[in-house]
C-alpha cells in the first residue's frame, strides 16, 4: 500500500474558480500537500501524461480539455492515498459518482471531470514525476 498519489484540479474547475473549495476537501479527507503549482499544460506534455489513452476515441478531445486553461497538478501524502483520494473524487462519471464527491459537486460531464487521480501506487510515482522534479518535492521516496 503506497502513500502517495498525483491529483490535478482541472481547467473546468479552475474556470469555476473552485481551486480552494477542491484544496478544502483534500485536506479535510486527511491528505497532506507535498508538492502544488499551477500551470499551462503543452500540448506535449498533456499528450504524454495520458499516452495509455491515445488508441481512446476521446484522446483528442481530452488533450484539447487539458491544454484549454490552466490546471492544479497536486501531490498528495496520506496512507492508503490511492484508494483514498479516489473515494473522495468519486466516478469519471459525475452521474455516477456518489454525494459528498468532489465529482458529485462540481463536475459536468465524463469528459470535463474536474479532478484527476492516479489509479495505481505505480502510475503515482510516474505521474508525480511527470508533473514535478525533485526539488520541487517535500517527499522525495528514494530518487
Ligand atoms: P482521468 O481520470 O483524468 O483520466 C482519463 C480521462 O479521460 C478521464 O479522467 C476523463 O476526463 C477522460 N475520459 C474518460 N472517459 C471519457 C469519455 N468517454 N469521453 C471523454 N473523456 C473521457
């Protein structure tokens, strides 16, 4: 069981201008900030965070979301973060995502979600490093 986990509060949810409401319910579920900026994800870099979708028929469009307004990538610290922050996120599927998610509150659609999360302790670390170099972390897990 891994303790950390990459989320990105993203640009539908920044354009709501709901950062600190998103930032609240992390830290009330228990996680702990270990890395946070925001930025302007290139078309490049959203291409490579998500080349396990790029056979998917939304690829295109879930490139052109990502790179359409600023995002919140987050590194998060907390025991089981994983499994945790995806029960706090909810379903990709805001219809299906149960009350009190971040989800259930303020996503619109599958495509526009307003949170990322990491699905494996695995694609954790690859997706923290992705995101953020080493003296960008407070936690540096061994590299
Ligand atoms: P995320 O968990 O960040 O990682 C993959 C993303 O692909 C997912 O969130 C959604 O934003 C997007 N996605 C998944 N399924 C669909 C779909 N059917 N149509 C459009 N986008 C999707």
């Amino acid at each position: 069981m891994g303790n950390l986990t990459l989320a990105i509060i993203k640009p539908d949810a920044v354009r709501q201008n709901v950062i600190g409401e998103i930032i609240s319910m992390i830290t009330a579920a228990g996680f702990k900030i270990k890395a946070m900026k925001m930025i302007n994800l290139s078309r490049e870099s959203a291409m490579g965070f998500y080349e396990v979708h790029k056979e998917r028929p939304f690829y295109g469009e879930l490139v052109d979301f990502m790179t359409s307004g600023p995002c919140v990538p987050i590194m998060l610290e907390k025991e089981n973060a994983v499994e945790d922050y995806r029960k706090l996120i909810g379903a990709t599927d805001p219809a299906q995502a149960e009350e009190g998610t971040v989800r259930k509150r303020f996503a619109k659609s599958k495509a526009e979600n307003c949170v990322h999360g990491s699905d494996s302790d695995e694609n954790a670390l690859i997706e923290i490093a992705h995101f953020f170099s080493r003296d960008e972390r407070l936690t540096n897990y061994g590299l």
